[in-house]
C-alpha cells in the first residue's frame, strides 16, 4: 500500500478515560485548534495545529473546518437492522410489539436481496448519523447476515453482527432449530468472523425464544471459538422477567439462565439490563460483560429507568444502544439527550464528557475494541465525525453563547441530530458528507 498521509484541522476533542473512573478532569483531551493526523487509514498523531502543522512533509494535504468539532466515529452497542422499516410503530410495550410488529417485519428476511437492500440503507442512515461502528442483530435467516456484512465490507466499517437463534414461542416462519442454528451460524462465521473490520456475535434473541438444546449450542459456538462476541437481551421488560422465571424455574434469575449455559465472557453484551438485583449487576462485572443502555426504546416501549450509578457502583462495563427499531433515532446524539433525561427523572446527572465516554471509547471498551477504536491514540483506526456548529439556526445561535467544553459537548448532544453531522470517516475514508 502507497503511504498516504492527510491532516484534518478544527477544534478536537476525545475521550482519555471513564469520568467515575479517573475523574472528569482527566477524563478528555481537548485541542481548540487542533490537528488529527492519519497515516494509511490509522491515526499517526493529534495534537495543537500550531505545534504538529511545522512536522508535516510538504505534500501533506490538511483539510481545514471551520466552527466545527472532530471526534471519534459514534459506537452503537445494540441496533436491529431488520428493524429499520418497522420503526416508530404505535403503542405497544415489549411482548405485544414483538409479535404485532416485529416478527412480521423480520419475516421478509428471507429473500436475501431485500436484506441487502435494508441493509444498505441501515448502513447508510449510520454513517449520516456519524456511528461507524455498531453491534447488530440480524433476523433467524443466515441470508439476512451474509447480506449485510457483504454490505458493511464495501464500506470497510467496523461492525459485530450474527444470526438470531430463536426455536420456540415466535411464529413458524421465524424459527430454527438447535442444529440449524449451529450450522447456519457456523458458516457465517468461518465466513466472515475475523474478515477486513468484521466480527461475528452469537445472538439467541432473548431466554425466552430459545430452549435448553439451543443455548446449550450457544454456548458450545462461544466455546469453539473463543474471541466470538454474545448478544441478546436481558431484564428488559418486567413482564419479560417474570416469563423467563415461568419457563426458567430452575434458575434464581434472568441472567442466572445465561449463565448456566456458559452465555457470560468479556465479549458479552446484554441489551437494557434495567431490572437487575445488585447480585446480577455484580456477575456481570465479574465476568467482564456489558450492558448496552438504550434510553429512546426503554422509554418508547415504558420498559423502566436504566440505573448507570448502579452500573458504575459495581464497575460494570457500559456502552450506548439505540435500539433501532423500539428505539427512535439512529442518532448517538438524540441517544444522549434521552439518556440526559432519564437520569434527570432518577435524580442523577450525566455530564457531558461521560456522554462523550458511552458515545466513543466507553462503547468501545464494551465491545473490547478499545485497542482499535474510540479515541485518538496513536495507531488506533481513525473512525471520525465532522460535527457542525452551524448545522441549524438554533444551534448556530446557541452555540455562540458557549463558554466551556462541557457547555459545548452538552449542548450538540441536546440540539443535535443527524443535520450535525458534516462528515462520517471510517479508516481515513471519507464514507459520508453531508449534502
């Protein structure tokens, strides 16, 4: 590969740490006229522009914007691209949503081209939201993944996907079985697991679609292949849990079910996580698993208040999860503004550079990715969004009263949406501008 070297300047900021971990001074890097420096798609150096610009080679193009803001590419933690036609769909919470609109939805998954062409438009929407990484469920159909990672590798996008295992109280048309899972699995992953920026996540949908025989084979796929991911659901819904109780009475708890069947490694990420015993909360930070908190779906589907004191109080890994399509915005921003509410209603705040953490390197961390992503250290994969001040008149406006970095980072996440995303980088690629 020929060297290339380009430069971006404008004001940049990242994420150094966890602020209830190293505090919130330390916590971010901020450069008010800063210098991000990519070699071959990886970063080579960030710093003050005044300081790094005299150590450029003279061939060295530096792209420079103007009231604007550089940060690491957004990190979704837990979205259904299958989801993407059925959101914002009316007045249901969890069970009933499913199987009014979800299940049929999922359906149509079976023709591989209409995946590929949900999928390419799933792929698209991120990248206009600035998330260049995601954790994905596909639907029960090994045509539903194949398809998108085929999509997601023509873009060259870091992303974690995998098939739903699913055998038991769903429709028909949507269910496998133990050993066609495993099989159908098992090729998607000698496929794709491990190909260019792709992984593969072995995702029984939730405890209550799968039966003993199934998240055995779970477990038996994460043990075959040790650096898998796992992903699904846990303690969403208090009538889930109760349901899962019913059919699990064996266990002491939602996530005990996991447990049993050997579903808990550091590459686990369970999806909301909001009805969980201090017991609970501390298995998870045992086995270094995470919780993807998805504050627009929790509130549009009155799931409950997911409690990130509690997390952090037993050190439990957290990253941030739109939730597409009970969640209704593929924005990290919109995410964070819901997020900033539902820690209002419990008394709490969420200050803006924890917001900048879950958003970038605290998802990275989730995902056990932080070696490669979520924020500017030398050699990480440079993943970066353009934010726009000027994006609106509102936030135009509003930004010009700001006197902080935290006033800044609070306000882009509350007035902020899609429309402030100037451009989308994945691996020192330009894969989205706006207009």
């Amino acid at each position: 590969m020929n060297q290339s070297t380009k430069a971006y300047r404008s004001a940049i900021v990242h994420s150094l740490g966890d602020p209830a971990k190293v505090g919130l001074e330390n916590s971010v890097e901020y450069f008010e006229d800063g210098l991000l420096v990519v070699e071959n798609g990886l970063v080579k150096a960030v710093g003050h522009a005044q300081e790094l610009l005299p150590t450029l080679a003279e061939n060295v193009t530096v792209t420079e914007y103007q009231r604007s803001l550089i940060v690491p590419g957004f990190i979704d933690t837990h979205i259904h691209f299958p989801q993407t036609g059925m959101i914002a769909s009316y007045g249901e919470q969890l069970l009933d949503w499913l199987n009014n609109y979800t299940f049929p939805a999922e359906g149509k998954f079976e023709d591989r081209q209409h995946a590929k062409d949900v999928a390419e438009r799933f792929l698209t929407e991120l990248l206009r939201n600035g998330t260049t990484t995601a954790l994905v469920f596909g639907t029960v159909h090994k045509e539903s993944v194949d398809a998108f990672f085929e999509v997601a590798e023509g873009y060259n996008l870091r992303m974690i996907a995998g098939k739903v295992l699913m055998d038991r109280n769903a429709p028909d048309y949507l269910l496998d079985t133990p050993e066609s899972g495993y099989q159908d699995s098992k090729e998607l992953i000698e496929r794709w697991h491990g190909k260019g920026r792709l992984h593969y996540a072995v995702t029984p949908r939730f405890a209550p679609t799968s039966t003993d025989e199934q998240l055995a084979i779970a477990g038996q796929l994460l043990h075959e292949y040790p650096d898998l991911y796992m992903h699904t659901h846990l303690s969403e819904n208090q009538k889930e849990v109760e349901w899962v109780l019913e059919l699990f009475p064996d266990r002491s708890s939602y996530l005990d079910v996991y447990q049993h069947f050997n579903l808990l490694t550091e590459r686990s990420v369970f999806a909301h996580g909001i009805h969980l015993c201090d017991e609970e909360c501390q298995q998870l930070a045992d086995k270094g698993s995470a919780i993807a908190f998805c504050p627009t779906s929790n509130l549009f589907l009155g799931s409950g208040l997911f409690n990130l004191p509690k997390m952090e109080q037993h050190g439990v890994n957290v990253g941030l999860g739109t939730d597409v399509g009970a969640g209704t915005s593929f924005s990290i921003l919109h995410t964070l503004n819901e997020a900033y509410k539902v820690m209002q209603l419990q008394g709490e705040k969420l200050h803006p550079f924890k917001s900048l953490y879950l958003a970038t390197l605290g998802g990275a961390e989730a995902l056990r990715l932080d070696d490669k992503i979520g924020s500017f250290a030398n050699g990480k994969e440079a993943d970066f969004v353009v934010l726009d001040y000027q994006a609106t008149p509102l936030l135009d406006y509003r930004m010009q009263q700001v006197k902080s970095l935290d006033e800044n980072l609070f306000v882009l996440a509350t007035l902020g949406d899609d429309r402030t995303i100037f451009e989308t980088y994945a691996a020192g690629r330009c894969v989205y501008q706006r207009g």
